[in-house]
C-alpha cells in the first residue's frame, strides 16, 4: 500500500485534506473545541483515537488532532500529519509540575524532554536530544506572554507509565522510577508528560518543524513538601497560547 497517496491508515485522512499547519492535543473530546477558536472550523475525520479537524488562521488551512496518550499513538500522528503536507506542529497538551516553581495554572513551554519512553530509540538513537523547533518555541513564548499566566520555558519529562509516576510503589522497577525522578528533578526539569519526546524526534526525523505548549494541572512534589496545591483544569490560555503562536508563524 502506498501511504503517502490513500488515506492515512491510521487517521483516515487523504492527502488532499492535508494542511501545513496543525495543532495536536492528547483528548479527541478536545479537538471539536479548538477547532471552533479558527475560522470555518469543519470535521474531517474521526478513526481510533484520532478526531481531525480543520480550520483557518490568518488564512491559512490548518489541522487539529488528537494524538492519542503516549509515544506510539503521537508518532503515528506526526507520521501521516508529515505525509499531509503538514510542515509545522504544535503540540497543546497538560503536564504535571515537578519544580517547585511550577503552580497549577501555570503554563510551560517544553523547548527540550527527557526520552524516559521507548518510541523514539525506534527513530533516532538515544543520544539526539528531543528538541523543539528555535522559530515555534519563540512564536509560542511571544503567545504566552500575552495571555498574563506564569510562563516557563525548559526540559520535560516524558515518560512511558503515568502510574510509574504517581504510584512508584507499586512497580516491582521503583527504586529505579524514584531516583530517575530525583535526578530530572535535581537537573532543573519543569514538568512531567507523556507525549513531547516522540513529537520532538519524530518531527526531526521527517525534517519537519515542532514545538510544545502545556498546561500546568497540578504539581505533586509541591503538595509532597506541604505547600499549596491547587489543581487548575482550564486549558484554554494553551491553546489560545498555540493559535497566536501560529499566526505570528
């Protein structure tokens, strides 16, 4: 089967439905919302976890995706987006803080992630860094800082078992999960996700651009140490976040 010419196996879009522009978030119940912020916002496609919408910005087609949770689901996302046409992808997602700076509400953007996945050794070998596009990240820090949140800029963590994160004790590997987590910790990391590490590699194994807006919900190393902890579930400075960003792209 020739990939790149019938519709996308897994997202079950054509080619000609393609776009060079898109925004991709982990929930498909998302999509329909984000869509509905562009101009003559349409349904194109729903299979799996994949729900694709289009719509305008500036003029300009663009895509929005669910990516589903995880490294395999996002890849394949970026894949058949690549095989699209698409250019330029900004993840909008939500992470948990792990820096005790990082509040509930706040937003992080992830110009770097910690490969704590298995995906993307199946792309680029270990050492390449997962990195975001220089150009997207800018775009979206010059975004964010209008939206008057707490905005932070650095590493994530992206990792493979989200209960490996908030129930180490119940992995037979937890001596390993816990100083993993002290040591991205130690080294400065913002945030834990699940999904920007096989957004980064992939998009730099197809040549294409990538960056990476997140929401902040909770942080549990500041509810650990006593400190408040609100949690926050209003992802729309995020997205609104990523919409600018791509008009100033």
């Amino acid at each position: 089967m020739n990939f790149n010419e019938s519709a996308m196996f897994h997202l079950g879009i054509a080619p000609s439905q393609g776009a060079e522009y898109a925004i991709i978030t982990g929930d498909p119940d998302r999509v329909e919302g984000i869509a509905m912020l562009l101009d003559e916002p349409e349904f194109v496609a729903r299979k799996r976890e994949y729900n694709t919408w289009a719509g305008k910005i500036s003029g300009k087609r663009v895509l929005v995706t669910s990516h589903g949770i995880g490294g395999p689901s996002t890849a394949i996302c970026v894949e058949e987006l690549a095989r699209c046409g698409v250019h330029t992808i900004i993840r909008v997602g939500t992470c948990g803080g792990m820096s005790l700076d990082v509040l509930g509400g706040d937003l992080v953007i992830a110009n770097a992630a910690i490969r704590q996945e298995g995906t993307t050794t199946e792309y680029l070998p270990i050492q390449f860094p997962a990195v975001s596009n220089f150009a997207v990240t800018s775009a979206l820090m010059e975004a964010a800082a209008e939206t008057g949140k707490r905005v932070h800029v650095g590493v994530v963590q992206s990792k493979d078992s989200f209960y490996g994160q908030h129930s180490p004790d119940e992995s037979p590997v937890s001596y390993q999960l816990k100083n993993q987590w002290q040591a991205w910790i130690k080294g400065g990391c913002l945030a834990s996700e699940m999904e920007s590490a096989a957004l980064f590699i992939v998009a730099a194994a197809k040549k294409i651009r990538a960056g990476c807006v997140l929401h902040v919900i909770w942080n549990q190393e500041r509810e650990s140490a006593g400190l408040e902890n609100i949690p926050d579930y209003d992802t729309s400075y995020a997205v609104k976040t990523a919409i600018n960003a791509i008009k100033r792209l």
